[in-house]
C-alpha cells in the first residue's frame, strides 16, 4: 500500500492535477471562455431540452437525458458526498474554492471531450452508436498504442474503484444506519446490477434516466433545507472559502493552519474525481447519443460538470461548512497527531451536518443517498469496462467479465478496500494521461465543430 500510495502521489501531484487544469484553461481561452459567455446557449440545448423532453431518434443510440443520465451515474458517485468532506478536512475551506475552479475550466475540456467522441464513434453490434477515447485516439491520433493502454486501465479501475469502493460505501452505510449484514447487502446488490447490466447499454440508461434525477433531486432538497436553516451563516462561509483558498496560509487558533497548497490539492484533485472532465471515462456514455452534432453533444458535456460539481457537490460542501460540524482546530489538531477518527471525515461528517436540521433522519437521508450514488456508478463504471473488453476484441470474454464484476461487488461489500482507493488513483492518472494528449492534440478539430455549429444557432 505504501507504494500503490507514492506512486499515486507521484502521477498527480503536481503533474497531472496541473494537466488537468491547463487542458481546461486552454479551452476556455481557444472558446472565448465559452461556458460564461455562452451560458445561455448550452442551457437551452440541455436545460430546455429536458424541460420539453425528448424523443427516441432514428437510427439507434440512446437520448441525450439517457446518455447524460449513464455519464452522471458514474460522476455523481460516493465523492460527491463522502469525498467533499474529506477534502474539506484535509484541505480547509480554501479547497472548495479550487473545487470550483476545477469545475469551471472542466465545463470546456468536458465539452471538447464529448465533441471528440462523437466525431469519432462508430457503430455497435446492436445498430446503435459506441465510441470513447480509444477510438478518437486511433482514428484520429492513429495511435492503437494509447488506445490499447487506455482500455487496459478503463477495465482494470472498473473492477477496482468503479466497483469494490462503490459497493464497500454501501454495505457500510446500511450496515451503520439500519445494521444490515454487509455480505448480504453485497450479495443483493450484486443481483440487482446484474440484472440491470445483462441488458446492455440500453438497459442502463433506461434505468439511470429514472434513478439519477430523482437522487439528484433527493440530495439537492435535503441540502437546500439545510442552507435554509443557516442562511446566516452562508456570507461569512463563502467569504472563508475565498480567503482560505488564497492566503499562502490561513492563520488559525495558536498559529496553525490550512496552507494554500493543501487547498489546492484536495481542492482540484476532487473536482476531477467528481466530474471526471478530461478522464474519459464519461465519454464513452455521451458516444452513446443519437445526437447527430458532435457540437451539441459538448454542450451536454458542459452540463455534466455544471450538475455534478457546481451543483452537488457545491450543496454537500456548503453543507457541511455552515452547519458547524466542521472545526478547523480539531481537524488540524488531529493531522498533526496523526489522530484522525473515522466519524471526522467522509459521509460521517456529510451525514452529522444533516443531522443539525433532520436530527437521526439526517444519517438516514445520507445513507440512502449513498446507496443511490453507489448503485448507478456501479452501472456506468460496469458500461465503461465492457467499452475497453470490447475495443481490445475481448468480446467472447464478457461473460467471464461481468461475473468478476459481480464477484467483486460482493467482495467489496466485506472487504477492507483502503489499498483498491491507492490503486484507483493510479489507474484513474494512467487513463487521464494520454486522453488528456490526445484532447490537446485534437483540439483544433473539436474547436472548428464548434465554431461551425454554433454559428448555425
């Protein structure tokens, strides 16, 4: 573990996490900061569009709602509740802040990214549309070498953090609220996702398109009653936030306190676990769409990120700040003493603010919160490692594959998965790598699509 943790360290700090945010700068710069200046665009083609809903187009594929639904089943995760918090402690309030900073310039390395794999997708076996990083790598870098190496990581951190973390947070969260044995909410849950998953991509997005915007809604509401209850303390949060996120270091009681590296750190570093813009992960659902504008699909790819960062994960940390169940002391206390109680980060925390307003429904509602997060991702994740089988012409070993993926989800569920989190981070940095290349070195194309179709509006 030890190692899994430099090497983890090694590929995303500051390296990659740097990658991360020059992609996206770049893009914003190339579009004219597009995602501020052009809001009320992308709003329209998505937001309106799901107001006035959708129908099924000809030629196969999923809708826009289905793909985004499959893309956020996988974003809007376990991170989004028990990941801010532990940024949070970790990093001060300053991290949100970066968080946000994060989320912004992602909006336009997420749009590039879903724009690329709509240009190059291609067809399924079943007439509708596939496509990812791996072919936009080999058909337009040429390289099946990245290609190759994307897919190999896709599968592997799909059996890893796509599923034994996800199915690990669920088991813990019923077992600490309801006591459920964690074996047999393994099991269930592996049945559950078979049965979803033996159906395909079809299956999941008709079942991510009705499970997402109602735990999307569920946690949002929840949060937002909470907020209401300490509005007051909303002003001087978000001023704590700003300042903490830019002062070298945020003095607090006896001299201590957060630095500005911290914040950034866990900051940036959840912001792309959160969204997964530049990942490529999420691409390989948006190619899915039977969106016939490779421009339009980015917009929905500015639309993830919007929801998954901006949106919730704003709500969860804003949350945790203003309802005081935070204290910088303490937690700064406990990391230098190396003391850090497992109730002072992670859903623990998320589910102890809820509690100053919904008393023990507070845990409740964040355990099942939870549970809803973990399952989709399970779904999506599940997607994506079939996409790198499938590329690699492993398809007559799918049926072996989604019986690991089963076996795993039961295995997580009562295992201790501390070193599956280091090895995610070093497979989710081996797949960032060369898609984030091959997004700058394609992004001349993705940026004339764009310019094209948006002077068509």
């Amino acid at each position: 573990m030890g190692f899994l943790e430099r090497l983890g360290n090694f590929i995303w700090n500051p390296w990659l996490l740097g990658l991360f945010l020059l992609t996206g700068l770049y893009a914003s710069v190339r579009t004219g900061f597009f995602q501020i200046f052009r809001w009320r665009l992308w709003m329209r083609v998505t937001a309106g569009a799901l107001f006035k809903g959708q129908r099924q187009r000809k030629g196969g594929g999923l809708t826009q709602l289905q793909t985004l639904s499959t893309a956020l089943a996988s974003t809007i995760g376990t991170g989004s509740i028990a990941g801010v918090a532990t940024a949070i402690f970790y990093g001060g309030p300053g991290a949100v802040f970066w968080m946000w900073v994060s989320a912004f310039l992602g909006m336009m390395t997420g749009c590039l990214e879903k724009t690329l794999a709509i240009r190059y997708r291609e067809r399924s076996r079943d007439g509708g549309w596939q496509g990812g990083p791996m072919c936009y790598m080999e058909h337009g870098l040429g390289s099946r070498f990245l290609a190759a190496w994307f897919s190999v990581c896709c599968i592997a951190a799909s059996l890893c953090g796509g599923n034994m973390v996800q199915s690990n947070s669920i088991a813990a969260a019923l077992e600490a609220t309801f006591g459920w044995d964690r074996l047999g909410v393994g099991i269930v849950t592996a049945l559950l996702t078979g049965i979803v998953i033996l159906g395909g991509i079809g299956r999941i997005g008709a079942v991510s398109e009705k499970l997402v915007p109602c735990m999307a809604a569920l946690f949002l509401g929840g949060g937002l009653i909470v907020l209401i209850c300490h509005a007051r303390m909303i002003p001087s949060v978000l001023e704590r936030i700003v300042t903490e996120a830019l002062t070298p270091r945020a003095a607090l009681g006896g001299g201590a306190g957060y630095g500005m590296a911290s914040a950034m750190r866990y900051g940036v570093a959840r912001g792309v676990f959160t969204n997964e813009a530049g990942m490529g992960t999420s691409a390989m659902a948006h190619a899915a769409s039977n969106v016939k504008e490779p421009a339009e699909q980015g917009m929905w790819g500015i639309f993830e990120v919007f929801v998954a960062t901006i949106l919730v994960c704003s709500v969860s940390a804003l949350v945790i700040l203003t309802s005081g169940v935070y204290q910088p002391e303490e937690a700064l206390k406990a990391l230098a003493e190396g003391a850090v109680e497992p109730a002072m980060v992670g859903a623990p925390l998320s589910a102890a603010a809820f509690a100053t307003v919904f008393g023990r429904w507070g845990g409740v509602l964040v355990s099942v919160c939870l549970l809803l997060f973990a399952f989709t991702s399970l779904l999506g994740c599940s997607y994506y490692g079939e996409r790198g089988l499938e590329y690699l012409g492993g398809m007559r070993w799918r049926g072996a594959y989604r019986a690991l993926f089963l076996l795993a989800i039961v295995g997580g569920s009562v295992g201790d998965v501390a070193a599956v989190w280091q090895l995610t981070d070093v497979l989710n940095g081996l797949m960032a790598l060369p898609n984030l290349c091959a997004i700058l070195l394609l992004s001349p194309q993705a940026l004339r699509l764009l310019r094209t179709w948006v002077n068509a509006q």
